[in-house]
C-alpha cells in the first residue's frame, strides 16, 4: 500500500470539500446544538437537584434503549443503501414509513406498561405516558433524516436539529421553573419532536422525494433481515452508555444517578459532536468507496477517521485531569462532589470510543452487522459483569472505571475484526505517539500558570497542543496539500456562491 505522503490515496479537493462542507455545516450545527442543550441540562441538574435529576436519568436511560424498537436499525440501512442506490430512495421511504411508526407504537405500549409500577412508586403518576409519547414522533422525523443523509444533504438536518434544541428550550424553560418540573420536561420534548418531524417533512417535499408506493414486493421483508443485526447492535451500545444509570438507581440511589448523569451529559455531548459527525459526514463516501472496490483508498479513509479521534481524545484527557474539577462546580454546583472524578475517567473511555468508532463503521459498511453484534454483545456481558463488581466494591467511581476497561477492549475487538493493513496500524500508532507527546507537552505548560488564571492555562495548552501537531508532523506534507487546496475549493464554492 503507497504511503499516504505519497499522496497517491488522497481524494480529490473538490471531493474532499464535499465532505469537509457538509462536515462544517453538520458540525457547525452539531456544535451550536449541543450547547444549547448542554445549557439546558445544566439547568436541569440545578433546578432539579441530584435526586429529580437522578430519576430523570434513569427515564432517559429506559427510554432510549426502547428507541430501539421503532429505529430497529433502519436508519443506517438506509442511508448506506440510499446512498449507493438513489433510486430507490423513494421505495425505501416508502417501506420504513410502513414499518417505523408501526413499530414506534409498540415501543410507547411497552414503555408505559413496564414503567407505570416505577414511576408511580416515584410520586410521578402517569408521567411515563407523556414520556413516552415522542418515541413515535421522533420516529416520523427520524427516517426523513436517513434519506437526507444519504443524499449528502446535511445542511437540513442541521438547522432542524437546532431548532428543535431551540424549541424545547424556549417551551421547557418557563414550564420547569414555573415548577412543573418533570412534567414541563417531557411536556417540552414532546412539543419539541412534533415540530421537528413537521419540518423534516417539509425539507424532505422541497427536495421532491416522497414515497413511492406500492412498496416493492420484498423490500419490507428484506430491510427487516438487515436491520435487525443493527437494531440490536444499537440496543447493545445504548445498553452500554446506559447500563451505569439503570444499576446505579437500585444500588445507590437516584442522587448519586444525578452525580453520574452530570458527567456523563458532558461526555456524551463531547462524543457527538467531535465523533459521530464525522462518522456521519463520511458514511456516504465510505460507501460509495467500498462498494467501488477502492480498498486502497478505503482503508485509507479508514486510518484518518480514526487518528481524528486520536487527536481529539488525547487532549481531552490531559485536560480533563487539570480543569475538571473547576469546570463541574462552576456547571453544577454542589451536590455533584463526585462528577469531577466520573468525568476524568469518563473522558479516557471517551477516546477509546472514538477510535474504536472508525473500525465499527467498517463492518457496518461492509454489511457485517452480525459479525459486530456479536463483539459488541459479549463486550456489553462483561461490562455488565463489571459495573455490578465494581460499583458494589468501589462505589460510584466503579461505573467510570468500567467503561473505561469496557472501551478499551472494545477498541482492541474492533481492530482486529475490520482487519487494517499492518502498514496502517503503523502509521496510526506513530500518529498517536506524537499526539500524546503533543498533548503531554501541552499539559505540563499548562500546569506551570494554571495557579495564575485557569482561562490563560487552557489557552496556553489550546496553543501549545497545536504546535506540537504541526511540529510532530501528526499530518503528513501531501494531507496539508490537500488541506490547502480543499480551503480554497471551499472558498471558491463560497466565493462562486
């Protein structure tokens, strides 16, 4: 395989501007997104307290693995079929319009049977029924999504996502402190979805697709056989991020649930901006390259996608350990003692996850979905194994640490399933010494004036990190070529524009 200096796998500027473009607008919405929800759980753990928000966690946990149901792995499905196949785009909405709500209405039954007893016990009544409303509407905007994505059209999903975040918001905000409390939350959510899905609609007539019945004879059946490997490879991640909450509750109490959403809600915002973003921006190209049988060029892809974890991950854990503790009691306030030692260990898991993620994507392009969830199943039965173990014998702490171990091996897992050229693994190894060299360098700066000013000290490990991957050379001569030339693609696009 030639090197990547060689510049012989680099994809064109103009391609890679595609993907950098609809990466800016996805990102740029991923991250304007993000803060506003991040605001609004952040006002939730401190109008809330531990223990309300400690019960909310756990809904949210149950809640999101019943999400499952009406997904049951479609979205994926199709934007990786959508995307090699654009005309069938049309039967394809078709056949998930029939399954998806179908399914979302099983999912609301089953919720409400399962948690009516818990919420009840709570003093919450049948809040569980208003809760579990949106996983029908979240389904009818959800599968407008997939087609999107598939299409490159990245931009509509991203002002959606904004204002959808921007609706629940400006609703929940004055019914929580008018002292509705749950109530107002999930009054919100529902709100929220039903705008959503209308908008999703909308975007999706304006750009002429609408569902072309009668849904091929087999279609149902055959998104049905492909979906269900990913559906349960998704209930198996959510299981994973959401098994914590839902073991923490019974064991410790919903106030230390709380301490352990506050980390977690700054993980996970973390991850889905600077992670599944890109996942997201590139899973078309990813496709369309594999399907084209470019494994040079595939794998290639493959390596980027993960060093860019790698130099997002790193400096979020050397920071992580000089700033956490001052970033959660200025977030959160007091009650959330703990979150500050979650969040440093969290954060480590976090970077695995990120890199790990980059080989997941593989099987899933390559359609071996099954071959995945059985790696992802026996990871999650050892997680399990361990947060029980731990939690019982550390406390809460034991949730952070076997996530960690739990990523960790995943990582190792994942690797050695998509099978990378030895001579990827090299570069990617040599990419991530020197990024942690960066990030150590940039740590120990910090350090020396973080007594002066906590702000100067992350500017000063923002800068030095920066100049130790330029100076370390984490990206090859012919990747900053290309980065120059895509810039002015872009430019010109814009310029043209």
């Amino acid at each position: 395989m030639p090197t990547a200096a060689s510049g012989t796998l680099l994809p064109s500027p103009s391609a890679t501007a595609r993907v950098v473009r609809n990466g800016l607008a996805f990102g740029g919405s991923k991250v304007a997104t993000s803060l506003v929800l991040f605001a609004w759980q952040v006002a939730l753990a401190r109008l809330l307290g531990p223990r309300v928000y400690g019960i909310y966690a756990a809904l949210g946990a149950g809640l999101a693995l019943a999400s499952v149901v009406p997904d049951f792995g479609l979205g994926l499905v199709v934007a990786r079929d959508a995307a090699k196949r654009p005309e069938a785009a049309s039967h394809l909405l078709a056949a998930t319009l029939l399954i998806q709500p179908s399914l979302g209405a099983v999912a609301v039954v089953g919720v409400i049977g399962l948690g009516w007893g818990w919420t009840t016990a709570q003093g919450l009544g049948a809040l569980i029924v208003l809760a579990a409303l949106p996983l029908i509407t979240d389904t009818l905007g959800n599968l407008c999504h997939a087609q999107l994505v598939a299409a490159e059209r990245l931009v509509e999903p991203s002002a959606i996502a904004l204002l959808h975040a921007a609706v629940l918001v400006a609703v929940g905000a004055p019914l929580v402190w008018s002292g509705l409390g749950l109530w107002g939350v999930y009054g919100a959510m529902l709100v929220a979805s039903v705008v959503r899905a209308a908008f999703y609609w909308r975007r999706l007539a304006v750009a002429g697709l609408s569902p072309s019945w009668p849904v091929p004879p087999g279609l149902v059946r055959a998104l049905l056989g492909q979906g269900w490997p990913l559906a349960l490879l998704t209930l198996v991640g959510l299981g994973r991020i959401n098994a914590d909450k839902l073991v923490v509750t019974p064991m410790l109490g919903a106030a230390a649930t709380g301490e352990l959403q506050a980390a977690f809600v700054i993980v996970f915002g973390l991850g889905d901006v600077l992670s599944a973003t890109l996942l997201t921006a590139v899973l078309p190209v990813m496709a369309r390259t594999f399907q084209q049988g470019r494994r040079e060029h595939f794998d290639y892809l493959v390596e980027r996608v993960a060093c860019a974890g790698l130099l997002v991950g790193a400096p979020l854990v050397f920071g992580g350990v000089l700033f956490a503790r001052r970033v959660c009691a200025a977030l959160f306030g007091a009650g959330f003692g703990e979150t500050p030692r979650l969040l440093v260990v969290l954060l480590a898991a976090l970077a695995a996850t990120m890199v790990g993620s980059a080989f997941q994507q593989v099987l899933i392009v390559q359609g071996r979905q099954r071959t995945l969830l059985t790696a992802r199943g026996t990871v999650l039965a050892c997680h399990l194994l361990l947060l029980y173990v731990l939690v019982s014998r550390i406390g809460l702490v034991g949730t952070a640490v076997a996530s960690l171990v739990t990523e960790a091996v995943a990582l190792v897992v994942l690797t050695a399933l998509a099978r990378p050229p030895a001579s990827s693994l090299g570069r990617l190894a040599r990419s991530g010494l020197s990024i942690m060299a960066a990030a150590g360098i940039a740590t120990l700066a910090a350090r020396v004036v973080d007594p002066a000013s906590g702000l100067v000290a992350l500017a000063v490990m923002a800068v030095v990190t920066c100049v130790g991957f330029v100076v370390l050379r984490v990206m090859s001569a012919a990747e900053w070529r290309l980065l120059r030339a895509t810039v002015g693609v872009l430019l010109g696009a814009r310029a043209g524009g």
